[in-house]
C-alpha cells in the first residue's frame, strides 16, 4: 500500500508539474504572460509600403513588443483590390485584436469603415493627408480610436528640388490616381504652387495599375520633366510602367518617396517610409502599453533628399555635382 500511494504521489506531482509549466509554454493559460494579437495590412507589395511595415515591427520589438514572444502578427495583403481589402478589414475585426495598423490611406479608410462601433485601436501610416481621408478631426487631434503617422510632406521643397536638378523646367506634369485621396490632394497643392516658381502644370490621371503606362505616354511632349506624388496606383504598383515611359523618351521623372526613386527615378525630396513605420510602432507600443489613443496626436514625416545619377542618364539628363553633393542618400546601380 505504501508503494502505491507514492507511485500516485509521483503522478500528481508530475501532472502539477506539467501543469505549472504551460503557461510559460503557451501563453495563453490563465496566469500566463499576455500574447497581444496585432493585425497589419497594406493595400499592396511595394518597397516603400514593405519598410513602413518593417519599421513598424523593429519599432515594437525594440520597445519590448516581440513577434513569437508577446506578440501575434496577423499580416494581410489585398494586393490593390479593393473588395480584398474589404474583406480583410472584415476579418481582422472579427479577430477582436488588440490593435490593427493600416498602412496607406486606402488600407485605413476601409479598417475604419469595418471596425465602427468597435474599441479596436487603429494605427494609420503613410496617409497623406489623415483629415481629408476622414479619419481623424485634425492635424492636433485623434480620433477616439485612431491616429498614426503621415507622409505629409511640404510642395516647395519638392518643386525646388526638381528646379535645382533642371533650371529651365517651365512645365511640369504629374500623373496619379484621382480615386485616391492622398495623391488628388497633392496634385492640388502642386497646381496652387507651382505659379510662385513660374511653372505650370499639366495632369495624366489612371485608375487603375493597367492605365499608368498610357497616363505617363499622355504627358510626352507636353512637359519638360514629371513629378509623381505618394500615389499607390502610379508610384506603387504602377511604377515600373512610368519608369519605362520615361526612359524610352527622355523624359525625366522624379518621385517622393525613397523606395519609388530606387526603382529607377532620378531623384526627389523624399519621405522615409522605414521611419514612418517606426514611428506607428512606438505608437502601438504606447497603446499597449496603456496609453489612451485618443491623448496621442497624428503626427507628419521626416523628408530626405534622394538622388539617382544613373537612373537621370537613362532618362537624359545629367544630375548636377552640387545637387549630388548636398543629397542626404545617393543611389547607385
């Protein structure tokens, strides 16, 4: 009898045992250490939007908030469809997460619309212009579950660059996407600027990736040099198609973003898509953390000058030394 009842002793033990050790294992037994569900989603592949996203989970790691530790990242890519996107905002709802980042502003205008009435914090990133888009009051103030990070940037800086790379541009054209709310409002801007420095400017619009070869072939010989702005549809998906209309012309086309230069433009005042994204994960980390959403004020980007020497040869032009000495990155093939 004596055996047997330290035969039972040694099980439960070792079921206790076994037991007290799960949550460390799990994470999600009562008692255990919290696993925060965190859904991200962009609305398509793109190098600038992939460092935003990048950035975003440095930033949180960093800040103690690590993927596979305390942390569950739910990543979802629509791939510029805008019913994919939809039906992705439906699911990560559906997910209750503990916090949902939406990269461009198509990406949050749609998690906005599907996580109404919900507590779900939503983080925005490289969205142009967060109060235009109607996710939040303004500029000083979030919304009771949202706010984020813009790539807002000022024109002159870029009109200004554009001139110091080619002096004697009179007309400057610019294609985007009208559907998208980021890249009308920066085409706007562009036309109210553009008088100071004694430009005009001439627009190719497309709607969709299919239409931006055409749009960047409408502006051969009605300009003298391109500007593209923060547009997912021309600079994103579409942007090899301006690239090729650009070199097969001789015609030169500059961007506003660092990952849209690289693939092949000549150069711009650019946003920083890899620190738009820290700086949307130092925001996560503060809301789960704690920290009220709403008592945390959207913020804008940092801005650098690119330039592509190579990339301005191939579409006709010589970048000059100064302009490549005074450039914060310079790009090589």
């Amino acid at each position: 009898m004596k055996k047997k009842g330290l035969l039972v002793l040694s099980v439960c033990l070792g079921i206790a045992l076994v037991l007290a050790a799960l949550p460390f294992a799990s994470g999600c037994v009562p008692g255990g250490p919290k696993v925060y569900k965190v859904c991200i989603t962009q609305i398509a592949t793109h190098p600038d939007l992939d460092a935003n996203r990048q950035g975003i989970i440095d930033a949180m790691a960093e800040k103690g908030f690590v993927e596979g530790e305390n942390v569950e990242f739910v990543i979802q890519n629509p791939e510029g469809d805008m019913t994919v996107a939809a039906s992705i905002a439906d699911y990560f709802v559906s997910l209750k997460p503990d916090l949902v980042h939406a990269i461009t502003t198509p990406s949050a205008q749609t998690l906005v619309a599907a996580a109404e009435g919900t507590d779900i914090p939503i983080i925005f990133s490289s969205v142009t212009d967060p109060v235009a888009a109607g996710l939040v009051p303004s500029w000083e103030q979030a919304a009771p579950t949202v706010t984020g990070v813009s790539d807002w940037f000022e024109m002159p800086p870029q009109v200004e660059f554009v001139l110091e790379v080619m002096p004697d541009v009179e007309v400057l054209g610019t294609a985007y996407n009208p559907g998208e709310v980021n890249a009308a409002v920066q085409a706007e801007i562009l036309n109210d600027v553009a008088p100071d420095y004694g430009l005009s400017v001439v627009e190719a619009t497309a709607a969709s990736t299919a239409d931006v070869y055409a749009a960047g072939m409408s502006l051969v010989g009605r300009c003298d040099a391109v500007w593209i702005p923060t547009c997912n549809t021309v600079g994103g998906v579409g942007i090899e198609s301006i690239i090729k209309v650009g070199e097969e012309n001789q015609l030169p086309i500059f961007g506003s973003a660092v990952g849209m230069i690289e693939t092949g433009l000549v150069g711009g005042c650019s946003v920083d898509y890899y620190w738009i994204g820290q700086q949307a994960g130092y925001i996560a980390a503060r809301i789960l953390s704690g920290e009220d959403i709403a008592n945390i004020p959207p913020m804008k980007s940092a801005v650098s000058t690119v330039v592509y020497p190579a990339a301005a040869e191939r579409m006709g032009i010589t970048i000059p030394q100064a302009v490549i000495d005074s450039a914060d990155i310079v790009l090589e093939d």
